[in-house]
C-alpha cells in the first residue's frame, strides 16, 4: 500500500508590520500609519499638521503665468517633481538623483509611489468645525477664513511619506496687494543721469502669495522641492530663522489667546532654552581660541504650570510700577555695540522691548537677577527654544500640539485652535516681512 502524502499546514497570512516600527523609521518622516485611506478618497482631509514637526521656510509671490493653478495643472506639475525625484530609469530600475550623505533615510523608507500636489483648505487643516469657524469671525481674528486655500505637496513612500504646506496670509486685507504704479529708476548719483521706467503688469493675478511653507523632509528632499519650486514659479525660497523676538512673541500672544491653564492636561510645565553669544576676540594663539570656547552653551529653565499664571501676575504688576535707573553698562542706549553684543542677527539684542509689554518675560528676568544673577535681557543672551502645553518652537523648528479634551470643555478647544491660528498668522506675516526686507 502506498504511502499517504503528507498534506502541509495551511499557510497563515503574514503579520502586519506594526504601526509604531514602520513611524520610528526615521524622525525626519511623518508614519503613514496602517494605510487604512483608498486612493479613491479625498486626501484633503488626511493632512498631518498637529503633532507634527515642521522646518519654517520663506517664500517670496509665486509666479503663475497667465494659467493659474487648476487641478490639471497641479497634476501636471505633479508628474514633473515625481520625475525629477526619481531621476531616471535605466532597464526598468529607477535611478535615484538625490544622495542622502550616509544613504539610510531614504533607503528605509522605500520607493517612491506617489507625489500629489493639491489645494486644502485652511480650516481643514487646523481641524476648524462650523461652530469654532463662526467664534473666530465674531472675534475678527480672521476674514473669510473658510475661503482660504494651502498648498499641499505629498511624496508618498512605502513605509512613510513627506509633506510641505504653503500658508497664505490669515489677516485682514491679506488679498488686498498694493496697486502696482509706474516706478521710475534714477541711475547715478547726480539728477541728471540716466533714468529708467518700469511699466508693471496689468492685475496681480499672475502672482500667488502664498509666504510660509512647513516642511516635513529629510534635507535632501527639502533641497530638491525648494528647486522645484523656485525654478517653477520663478520665485526664492529660504531658511527661516525665528529669533528671539519671534519666540518671545509667540509665548506672549499665545498667553493672551489661550491663557496659562493652572490643572487639567492643559496645566503642563513650560520649558524656555537660553543661548549666548560670546564674540571671539582677536587673538593669534591657537590655545588662547580653543579655551575661549569652553563655557555654558544653553541653560534650559523649566517652570511649573501651576506657576505660570504667577509670573503673568507678577509681570503686570511690574509694568505698572515705575522701572528703577538702568545700569550703564555702555550698550543700554548705543544700539550699534548692542548689535556687535547679539552677533548683527535680526531679533537679537532685546532692543525691541519697549515696543510691546510681555508681562510674563518681565517677570522671569526680575525673577533671574534677583536669584540667579543673569541679565536676561543683555544683548548677549538669546532664546533658542520655547516649549509649553500647546506648543514648541526653535530657531527653525515648528511643532504644534493638537488641542485636548479639558474641564473648560469646547470653550477651552476654541480658545487653543484660535490661538493656533493667531500663531500662524503672526508667522506668515513675519515671513512676508522678512522677504521685502531682504
């Protein structure tokens, strides 16, 4: 009798690659989680922007030709940033152009399967509903804000996949561009040398204003989508530094708009990173530079929840009392050696205290030179990071917390997303300032 054969076990289905381990690839890359989202969906409402750590770039007008930019278009434009991120294809195997240094970051997350380039609508993105929408236009914070449009790039890889967002402008007016007018060009020092006219175009239509773009990228991919951008469109995109101006701006106003909750999960520790900037004195030793450079680089100062609110208090109290005297230390009124003291950076150098009150960073440096004997606001010392319950930011990091349930209810959540937005208004005009300025 012939021997039965052996019948083998039934296959199972391989296990499904865990969420977490495909996300911690790498922390340049947003995790596309388990793909649960049908190409046939509207990838609108699928933008990553809580939670999320982005790069700060400015953009100078896009210029858009007598086309503007129509769903045809974007899926054209598309196909070409797809083509030049691949590169080329040699007998069916794709030729990546773009070299990461030690070729692990792109490595791990796979081929490229997909760059959409779309329009999303700010509300969505910032997760606004009808009811948070209707609040914000009676405040006047916002002006036709459910009108309002993003760009949206997406490179979709196996195993993760980058974003950049283009902001437009939040405020009041924002569309309203200044009238383009005759300019007249004098070349020469005398009045009578020669002289050039400019005649603008008709109409502003052929520029898009779009200033602030966050970026969630490894470098080299930044590198390729800022070309293709600048080459495209014609205009200039750049780093954007936040100094400690912007910082200190943001905590304040945050402060105003969210208020420093005191319990809840809203009550969490606010964490303020200090720099300094030593200049180099001019010394022809080697060993003389290299222990010139030996001292503290940051000092992060850490203060409870429960006593924000008291420095806020104490802040305000101080700003209604008469200031004492200033110590002449020969940089408080000679602007030119405060900015040789903060390195010539913009927003450095505390120069531009008097223009605006912050209660809280009163406070903090009456409460640093009582106890530890630092001068928070000579021009040496500079804020290199904020980090509180609602969000972080660096000199070039952005990173937004999603706003969570608390005992104020839906009052609370309003107030944290109008604060959201308030924070990335300020950003955008700040960027746009930035590009005219330089």
């Amino acid at each position: 009798m012939p021997p039965k054969r052996r019948t083998s076990a039934p296959k199972s289905p391989p296990a499904e690659e865990p969420t977490a381990a495909r996300n911690s690839e790498s922390e340049l890359f947003v995790g596309q989680g388990n793909n649960e989202h049908d190409e046939s969906e509207e990838t609108t409402s699928y933008v990553l922007f809580y939670n999320t750590t982005f790069s700060a770039h400015r953009v100078s007008p896009l210029y858009l030709g007598n086309e503007p930019l129509t769903e045809g278009r974007l899926r054209i434009l598309s196909q070409r940033l797809r083509d030049r991120l691949v590169g080329d294809v040699v007998r069916g195997v794709e030729v990546r152009l773009i070299s990461d240094g030690e070729g692990s970051v792109l490595a791990r997350a796979g081929s490229l399967e997909k760059v959409e380039m779309e329009w999303v609508s700010v509300a969505s993105v910032l997760a606004l509903s009808r009811s948070n929408l209707e609040a914000l236009s009676k405040g006047g914070n916002v002006e036709n804000l459910r009108e309002k449009k993003a760009l949206h790039i997406t490179l979709r890889y196996e195993l993760a996949f980058c974003t950049a967002l283009l902001l437009p402008s939040f405020g009041r007016g924002a569309e309203k561009r200044p009238e383009a007018e005759k300019t007249k060009f004098t070349i020469g020092v005398n009045s009578g040398g020669d002289e050039m006219d400019w005649e603008p175009t008709d109409g502003q239509t052929q520029f898009l204003d779009l200033p602030l773009m966050l970026m969630r990228m490894p470098p080299p991919l930044k590198a390729v989508v800022a070309d293709f951008l600048a080459t495209t469109f014609d205009c200039r995109v750049s780093p954007m530094r936040l100094g400690t101006r912007s910082l200190i701006g943001s905590w304040e106003s945050w402060i105003q708009s969210a208020g420093v909750p005191t319990e809840g999960p809203l009550a969490k520790d606010m964490v303020l990173t200090l720099g300094f900037h030593v200049p180099t004195p001019e010394s022809d030793s080697k060993e003389d530079s290299e222990d010139h450079t030996l001292g503290l680089k940051t000092i992060d100062i850490i203060i409870p929840g429960t006593e924000l609110s008291k420095f806020v208090s104490a802040g305000q109290h101080l700003s209604s009392q008469p200031q004492p005297p200033l110590t002449d230390w020969g940089w408080e009124s000679d602007l030119k050696k405060r900015r040789e003291l903060a390195g010539r950076l913009y927003e450095e150098g505390w120069d531009w205290r008097a223009d605006k009150k912050q209660p809280f960073t009163e406070a903090l440096g009456a409460y640093m030179s009582e106890h530890l004997a630092v001068n928070l606001f000579h021009p040496g010392v500079r804020v290199v990071k904020i980090a509180c319950g609602g969000f972080s930011m660096s000199e070039s990091r952005l990173k937004v917390f999603a706003p969570v349930d608390s005992q104020d209810g839906e009052s609370g959540v309003a107030k944290h997303k109008s604060a959201v937005l308030e924070l990335l208004g300020a950003l955008v005009e700040k960027s746009r300032v930035l590009m005219l300025g330089g």
